[in-house]
C-alpha cells in the first residue's frame, strides 16, 4: 500500500496532461458518514473526451467521490461543476439531464424486469422514441449477448451479462459523462477484457468516462489521466502510462 505520510502536502503529479476542454471539475471535495470523513479535500477534472482512472485501496474513498459526484451523497465542503456549471448537491436524476450517468458498483439493474426493460429504463427521461430504439440497437451492437437476451428476465443472465446491461442501461441517457465503479468485479477475465474494449470503443464516440476500478493495470491502460485515492485524499496523480510506469503504483497496485 503507498504511503499517504506526504498526501497533506498535496499530490505528486507524474508527467504532463494532455491540453483538453474542461467537463467536469472537482474541488476540495470532503464527504463524511456521520463523524467518520471518507473525503478530506479531493480535488479532480475530467477533460471532454478523456479517460480517467481512479484507483486505491479498498477504503480509500473512490466509490464515495463518484457517489458525491452524481448526486447520491452531498459533500460537506467543496464544490462540483460539470460543463461550468455548478452541481453540487443536485440531485441525481437532474444531473441525467445535465448529461451524467452513473453504472454504480454492484450493477443496480432491475432483476425482476426484462433486459429490454432495463434499457428502456435507461432512457426514461427521453422522449425521442427513434432515437431510444437507435441507441438500444447500438448497445446490442457494442454488447451482442444483450440482444440474445433481450426479452429474458435480468435474473436470469450471467453477472457478465449484467454489467453489460448496467453500462448500457447508463448509456441509453445519452451522457457526456459515465461515470463507472468497478465493472470488472467479479467476472472472470475473458469477460473483464470485453467490457474493457467496449468502454474504448464508448469513449471513441466522444463519451467522456470516470472509471473507478480494482484492476489498476486495465484501467491506467485505458484511462488518459489517473488519480490515486490514499485514506480519503489524493496521493498521487498523473498520465495514466505515467503512473502505470511509477515504482510506487507497480509495488502497491500492480503486485510488482
């Protein structure tokens, strides 16, 4: 595990970022349970376009910064802009509107309704019906399995299958911004690289992705900028090939 003996006095950034237009911008970020403080002052931004990681430790607070970012808990300090504009303490389902999705971790879809009905679901704040059944084409596309199983009960699909729905279910909004916690958990790797390649391809199309993930290898492999989450803080931040590169994250992250 790295150390977070230097975090107060702020991260250590690896390497140079990439110039991009702003989309989202975290700052000063605190977030406590009760009197426990789960986020003391992370500051962050995804670029329009970009990939970007964070990882860290069980605990170290990633699933609480995208809960705080997509409205499911209110800071206690900082603020969040998305687009400029200020969100923070907005409410989740204002901020689909606003162009933000969120496949929480444990999937969150609905077992008892169809794939199909899940996707629809997805999609519920829409009212251009042509383009809602163009988009869910375009998730059969980018996931071929949901279409074979587009009119099964979701209870009955693998866990595989079920994150796919859970991404797709997300993407049916439209979003500037996905924001994804731990899609790889639990799915065996043949899986875990599908999903993978399918958020590559999500991202070419211009869907910018904040990516909470344990498989620090695939996600800095992927992301374009990372940030590593230590007790509640940010350690350490960098290039994602920069921070794949790094001792520190290689010894702590990567079992090296």
């Amino acid at each position: 595990m790295v150390t977070a003996v230097a975090a107060s006095a702020g991260p250590k950034t690896l390497g140079k970022r990439e110039a991009r237009e702003g989309l989202l911008d975290v700052d000063n970020l605190h977030v406590a349970y009760g009197a426990i403080l789960a986020l003391r002052g992370v500051s962050l931004s995804v670029g329009k376009g970009e990939v970007v990681a964070l990882i860290g430790a069980n605990g170290a607070g990633k699933s609480s910064t995208l809960r705080a970012v997509s409205g499911m808990l209110r800071p206690t300090k900082g603020t969040i802009r998305l687009g400029g504009e200020d969100i923070t303490g907005v409410k989740s389902n204002q901020l689909v509107l606003k162009g933000m999705a969120h496949a929480p971790e444990g999937r969150g879809i609905f077992l008892n309704l169809t794939v199909e009905e899940n996707l629809q679901l997805g999609a519920y704040l829409r009212k251009d019906r042509e383009g809602i059944e163009q988009d869910a084409e375009y998730c059969f596309r980018l996931f071929p399995q949901l279409k074979e199983r587009r009119k099964q009960q979701s209870a009955t699909i693998s866990g595989g299958e079920q994150q796919m729905l859970a991404i797709s279910r997300a993407l049916m909004s439209r979003p500037k911004l996905l924001l994804l916690d731990e899609p790889s958990l639990g799915l065996a790797p043949q899986l875990v690289e599908t999903i993978f390649r399918t958020l590559g391809e999500v991202n070419r199309r211009g869907v910018s992705i904040l990516l909470v993930e344990q498989n620090a290898h695939l996600a800095l492999s992927l992301a374009h900028y990372g940030y590593v989450l230590e007790t509640g803080e940010i350690y350490m931040a960098g290039p994602g090939q920069e921070l794949l590169a790094s001792p520190e994250v290689r010894k702590a992250y990567l079992g090296e």
